[in-house]
C-alpha cells in the first residue's frame, strides 16, 4: 500500500514540477489579487476595531511600509484622481512613506502634492472626471517626449454623479460618458505607441454603510447614494473593464475592495457610515502596489544579492525565478529525469523486450541496479520535486498566517486525544528507553507544527513552551551521544559520518534545489554541531571518560568544554574567521548573526544532557551518591513540581521575548529536567508509550526540515493549499481550510517518513557496514543499524538478483575518506557554479 502511494506520488511530483516548469501563461495571482473576492484573517471586533490582515485568492499580500514604497514608486509618479475615496488612498501611501505626515491643514477639495524620499504623489480633486485630473492624463497621454513616467494612476469616479443629481439615470449616464472619455485617452496613446501611462485601475461603487447614516439621520446620503444606482454602476464596471479583453493598456477595476467592505462590517466603516476605516484604505492602497511593484522589487532584490533570494513571502503577482543558478539548474535536471528514466529502466531490463530509445534514456539504470539505491532516489527525488512544486511556483495557494486561540487549542485538543488513545504498553522499562525517546520527540515535533501553522509564535507563552521544546531535542542530543561514547568509546570516523550524514543529508540537497542555504533548515545544522562539540569533549583524553572509580575527570573535561565554547561563540572573531574562510574558498555565505543567537539561546542545555548521561550511567553501577534520595519517589516528584513551578514562575517573569531569550540559557533545564524525572519515575509510566508519537518521532527530523516548504509554505511564512484558500470564516470557509489541512498534514506525515527510511538506506549504502550495536539512547533517525556481516559460508546460495552496477560498486569498495572527498567535491563545484 505504502508503496502504491509512493508510486503515485512521485507521477504526481514529476509531472506537476515539469508542467510548471515549462507551461506559458499568467498563474502570478494578478488579477486575482485585484478582481477576486478573499478574506479578513482578522475579522472586526465590535464597531470601531476594524479588520486586518486582508488574504487574496492563493496569494500572500505584502504590507508595504516607507522602505519598500520608496524602492518602488521612486523617480516616477503615481496619480490619484476622484473624489474623496482616492484621497483617503493617497493619503495611506503617503503616511505610509512619512507617518507623521500633518494633513491638518490641507484643504479637503484641492489638488494636493506631496514629494518624499524621490517619490512623487499627486492626487487631483476631481470627482466627475471632467477637470484637472482628466486633463493632467491626457496630457501625459500624448506627450510624445514621454518626459514623465507614472508608476499607476487611481481613479475613484461615479459616487458624486448619482448623490448630486436628482435624476439618477441622467447622473449614471453623465458618469458612463466620463468612462468614455477615459478610454479616450487610453486608445490615444495605444494608437501612437505610447506607455506612459501603464497601471490604471478604477475604484468600484463602495456602498456607504447605510445603518450607520440611519442612525446620523444623514437623510442627503441616505437619499442621494441609493444602493440600487451603485450597484448598476458596478456591473457596468465589470463588463466594461475586467471582461474587456482587447484593450492593449489595461484599466482594472479592483473588486476586491467591495469584497473587503463587504467583510468587513460596519467597522470597515469611519464613524460617518461613508468613508472607510483608514486601516482598510491602507489595506487597499497595499493592493495595488502589490500588484504593481512586488515584482520589480524581487527582481531588484535578485540583481543586488549575490547568493540565495528568499523567503518569499510575499507571492502576490510574482513570477518564481527558476532555476536561477547552474547548480539548481543541474540538480532540478536530475531530479525531473531520474523518476521516468528509472521507471523505464526497470520496466524494460526485466524483460525480453528492450527498445533503442529506451537504452539511451535509461542508461544511467544498469549504473545503479540496486533495488535499495533505487528506491531511496525514487522517493528522495519525488520529495525534492514536490518541495519545489509546492513552494518554488505558483501552482498551489499560499496564506498569511494569522492566529487563532480557538484553532491552537482545537489543534492541541485533537494531539491529546491521539496520544492517549495511543497508549501501549512495552517491555522496555530502563530510564530513557528508545521507546520513550522517539515518543518524546514525536509529540514535540507535533506541537512544534501546530505552533508553526497556526502562526503562534507572536504569543509570548506559546513562545516559551515551544522554545523549551527545541532545547529539549538539544537536551537528547547531549544525553544519548554522550551515554554512547561513555560505554562505547567508539570515536571512528564511520562513526561519526554516520551520524553527520544522517542528519544533514536532506537539508544540503533542499539548500540547493531550492536556492536558500544550509543554516535555513537551522535544526540539521544546530545538532550537528552539538554531536561534534560531544564527539570533540569525549574524543580528547578518552582516558578520563571512565567513570567506574571517580567521575571527576569526565565532569571536569565536559565543565572545561562548556567554558572554551561559551568563550568562543560569545566572542564573535572564531566565527568571523570561519564564516570569511567558508565564503571565500567554497562560496558560502552564511548568516553569523543568526548562527549565533541559535547556539546562545541553548548553549548549556546539551551540557545538562551529557551530565545526565554521566549521573545516569553512575546510578546504574550504584555508585551514586544521593542514590537514597532518587530512589524515595515521592521525594523525587515534589522535587520536580517544584522545579516546574519555579520555571514557570520566573518565566512568566519576563514580559518581551528578548529578554526573555536572553534568560533562556540558564533556566530552560528545569522543566525538562523535571519532565524526565516525572516520566520515568514509576516503572507504568517508563512502559508505557503512545505508539502514535513514537511513529512521528522516527521521522521528526525529516519533519522539522520537510516542513519549511509543503506543509507550511512561503518558506514557512504562510500556509500551503492544496485547495483554494477560503474566501469567507464561514461553515464553508471553516470546512475548506480544515479539508485542506488534513489533506496537507496527510501528505506530509507520509512523505516525511517514507524520506526517513531511504535516508536510513542511503546512509548505509554511504557508510558502509554498521557492526557496532547502538546505545539505548541513540536512536536509528540519527545512526541506521549495520548490515549482516558474511560469516563466510562454505558455498554461498545461487542469486538470482542483477550484479551490483556501477554506483553501487563504488559505494561498497571505496575506503569510507574517498567517499567523504568525493561528496565534499560535488558541493565544492555546485557552490562555485555561477
């Protein structure tokens, strides 16, 4: 079945990514983000809190401020033409360059200019259409020098004719022949060939909010703005503009902004019933220069970095880059070639029946013919494909985040229930077991999901919990490495590639297909660090790991490596020499800031781990010195309620996550201490387990790394729909998202663990046989069991399998340090490819 499922999806991954790839036509959510209907992800509360954070069909809006604004609209000029609806937008991108902009004394009914940061804003008091504004577009029009250049024109037209006129047929005619005289100078300067006027949109009928003026007793707008006369307005509007395909300049009608009144209720509404909210004309000026400047400012942003571009978090009317270097383009080649070349080769060297064409396509098959290789590239290069699909075009939706109280709890409600219907018991019940480690891991890997979709991290107590969860995994990570060397001793460099490749296999080859870089996936990079700073602490004088006399020597090696790395990573010139070395050798460019606040944050909790390992291992042999008062449980339980509650007092102590990150280092230990202590300190609860959890913890690092491009998107800055996002936060709107949820969690939960087993086999495959048992505590996510060792046997069985080909052969009788400078070799030149 699993393979079935597999099967299927790596068709779906290489086709979807080959159809992208190559398929012509618009798909950048332009016009969808301008005419197509969405949603408030925060609706209004009350009558005066109005809505926010505006989600167009399948897009992630960019919320522009004065820095973007300014890289956008400067050197050109941007018109606002109309009554007071296109002086409410003028005046949200203007405070938008300068917030304290005074608009105290400008008059209301006047033409006004404003010039800021090289950018020019003109708006023009002329509600009929009929006066300066017209005049200043058909100026520009047919000037043939085109010595003036306008960013986009907003034109807001049609209220005053049918408030101002007694005969509201004769004022919807008057304002269809101010239309016409629009597309007047439209078709004048298409016709000479000019662009000088190239993103024109025209505001749609906004209704007033007619309760409101019920209330005010406003009797002139209530009579005058008749509801019936503005809405023949808008589908006048409709079929004249957006459904008009022959003109060469396009004039938009952005009906979203009725979508975004209609949402919004009365608190899109100011107090007069009339005007909107200034939020929502902020929100509506962010429409159209989403449309009109998101990707000139990607394409900048390309031209003056030299290295990865990303997040791309804003994806409204953006076309993908892609592949945009040599290695990306190479990588993407192999991954879109080797689903059907392999599929070919299999198919038709097991038969009788082998056509021409299929010996030059599927020549690579006979260099691999090996049943394992094969399915671990399959699987590998169909997830790979799908990250791209998903996150490198616009195939799928994507949404902002915006959290919601009542979807986390649901969330963490629904986790609960499956951990404990889940619960099995187990015969292992040791302190840590295995069984119980990847439990640990799985039920942490899900909360930090379900934090990570839900965009919880903006609540300062969800932050903390989240933040303990993560030096937790770092908590392991010094435990089970350290409890390996202790009993073990095993130092070899099998060893160690073992463990190395294992973690960051996946996260390298993500770095390069999607053009971001190794420390973004930060998880791989962090643990791998901590493994070589334990492999480092125990490999030198590995005399004093002993503890069977004294554990004086191996507390103090561990106690002076905690001092020399506290040294040099609060120190920044270690760092600085190894970043410029790495960026001028090998052509990476990595964020030290960044790395930094990521070891500081955890850097004692692995520590902790590796003097627990020591207590652990010493209390086994029974030479513990507090041995009486671990073995009296009770006292043991109200040691560890009482560190709990201490955490959570200090904790909540700091009230800005700044400063409470910088506490973080010395007080994160508490709770996890006391957590091992209470989970383990009956013999029912160290046997027990959820089965469930277990399962997400073998896959929890392909989980943590998988997740930054197809369960969440926008590298993680949104949400991925594989559905349409929901346009309204009713039953429906509810029922789509949680569809598509379940639909992506589904997806990803399989993809991640399928990416988890063949990174065990190819991990095999690289390192080579495995004889060494693992410790207890080392789980097989971060070293893979060995395989049999041929004890020689007299006259071995007839084989019917296929001899090894030529990849597999290397693998197998190559020294383990040819294949270590080989792999290093392929990235050394995909790094320096231009």
């Amino acid at each position: 079945m699993m393979n079935n499922i597999l099967g299927w999806f790596a068709l779906f991954a290489f086709c979807g990514t080959v159809i992208r790839l190559l398929a012509p036509g618009d798909g950048y959510h332009c016009e969808s983000t301008l005419e197509s209907s969405g949603m408030w992800l925060q609706p209004a509360v009350g009558r005066y809190q109005p809505p926010r954070n505006w989600q167009p069909k399948q897009c992630m809006l960019r919320t522009f401020d004065r820095a973007s604004t300014a890289q956008c609209l400067t050197n050109e000029t941007s018109l606002f033409i109309g009554d007071s609806h296109a002086r409410e937008m003028f005046w949200a991108v203007v405070k938008d360059l300068d917030p304290n902009y005074d608009t105290t004394n400008v008059e209301k009914h006047s033409n006004i200019e404003v010039a800021i940061d090289g950018v020019s804003l003109k708006f023009f008091w002329d509600p009929y259409f009929n006066n300066d504004g017209m005049f200043e577009m058909s100026k520009i029009a047919n000037d043939q020098e085109q010595k003036e250049r306008i960013k986009m024109v907003h034109i807001s037209t049609g209220m005053w004719y049918i408030h101002n006129k007694e005969d509201k047929d004769a004022g919807f005619k008057e304002w269809k022949q101010a239309l016409r005289r629009l597309n007047e100078i439209v078709a004048a300067q298409d016709d000479a060939g000019r662009r000088a006027l190239e993103f024109i949109t025209v505001s749609p009928m906004l209704l007033p909010d007619y309760v409101t003026l019920t209330e005010l007793k406003d009797e002139a707008h209530l009579k005058g703005l008749d509801a019936q006369y503005l809405s023949r307005m808008n589908t006048y509007l409709d079929h004249n503009f957006n459904k008009n395909p022959y003109r060469k300049t396009r004039i938009s009608v952005p009906f979203s902004f009725v979508d975004m009144r209609n949402k919004g209720g009365r608190a899109a509404f100011k107090r007069d019933g009339i005007h909107l909210n200034t939020d929502v004309y902020k929100t509506m000026s962010d429409i159209l220069r989403n449309v009109r400047c998101n990707q000139e400012l990607l394409d900048h942003k390309y031209d003056i970095t030299n290295g990865p571009v990303y997040p791309f978090s804003d994806t409204c009317c953006i076309h993908y880059k892609q592949p945009r270097t040599m290695g990306q383009v190479l990588l993407l080649g192999v991954i879109c070639a080797i689903l059907p070349i392999i599929y070919l080769g299999q198919r038709y060297t097991r038969s009788d029946y082998y056509p021409r064409f299929v010996r030059y396509v599927s020549w690579p098959v006979p260099s691999i013919q090996d049943e394992t290789l094969l399915t671990a590239c399959v699987v590998i290069a169909a997830s790979l494909a799908y990250s791209f699909f998903c996150d490198r075009t616009q195939f799928f939706g994507k949404s902002s985040k915006q959290f919601e109280a009542s979807e986390f709890w649901v969330l963490i409600l629904l986790f609960l229930v499956a951990t404990g219907y889940s619960f099995e018991p187990q015969n292992d019940n040791s302190f840590l077991n295995r069984h119980q480690t990847e439990e640990w891991k799985g039920w942490m890997q899900i909360i930090i999901l379900i934090y990570h979709i839900t965009g919880a991290s903006k609540i300062l107590p969800i932050y903390k919990f989240v933040r303990v969860l993560v030096a937790a995994y770092l908590f392991m990570t010094g435990f089970g490495h350290a409890t390996f060397f202790i009993k073990r001793g095993d130092f070899s460099l099998k060893r160690a590639t073992s463990v190395l490749f294992r973690m960051n296999f996946l996260s390298i080859l993500l770095a390069y297909v999607m053009d971001t870089d190794y420390l973004f996936y930060y998880f791989a990079p962090l643990v791998s660090f901590w493994f070589c700073v334990v492999w480092i602490t125990f490999r030198v004088l590995p005399s004093w790991n002993s503890i069977d006399t004294s554990v004086g020597p191996v507390l103090a090696k561990i106690s002076a490596s905690a001092v020399i790395l506290n040294i040099l990573v609060r120190f920044q010139l270690p760092f600085q020499i190894v970043f410029a070395v790495l960026k001028y050798l090998f052509n990476i460019q990595w964020n030290l800031r960044e790395w930094r606040f990521r070891l500081i944050l955890d850097i004692y909790i692995v520590y902790i781990g590796m003097f627990a390992a020591v207590a652990t291992l010493r209390y086994k042999q029974g030479n513990f010195p507090l041995k009486n008062l671990v073995t009296n449980r009770l006292v043991l339980g109200v040691v560890a309620l009482i560190t709990f509650i201490v955490y959570i007092a200090v904790a909540a102590s700091f009230g800005i996550k700044q400063n409470y990150n910088q506490a973080h280092p010395y007080i994160s230990w508490m709770p996890i201490v006391a957590f091992v202590i209470l989970r383990n300190i009956t013999v029912r609860f160290r046997s027990h387990y959820s089965t469930w959890m277990s399962f997400i913890g073998t896959c929890s690092l392909e989980t943590f790394t998988l997740q930054f491009h197809f369960f969440l998107a926008a590298d993680t800055k949104g949400r991925l729909y594989i559905l349409n996002t929901p346009t309204s936060s009713g039953v429906l709107g509810m029922l789509q998202k949680y569809l598509n949820f379940g639909l992506v969690t589904v997806i990803f939960i399989i993809v991640s663990h399928a990416v988890a087993e063949q990174s065990n086999a190819l991990t095999k495959l690289f390192v080579g046989n495995q004889d060494q048992q693992l410790p207890e505590h080392v789980t097989a996510q971060s070293q893979p069991q060995g395989e049999q060792i041929d004890m020689g046997d007299s006259e071995p069985p007839v084989s019917t399998r296929r001899p090894p080909g030529r990849v597999v052969a290397f693998l197998k009788t190559h020294t383990l340090q040819v294949k270590i400078v080989v792999a290093f070799a392929f990235m050394w030149v995909f790094n320096m490819l231009p």
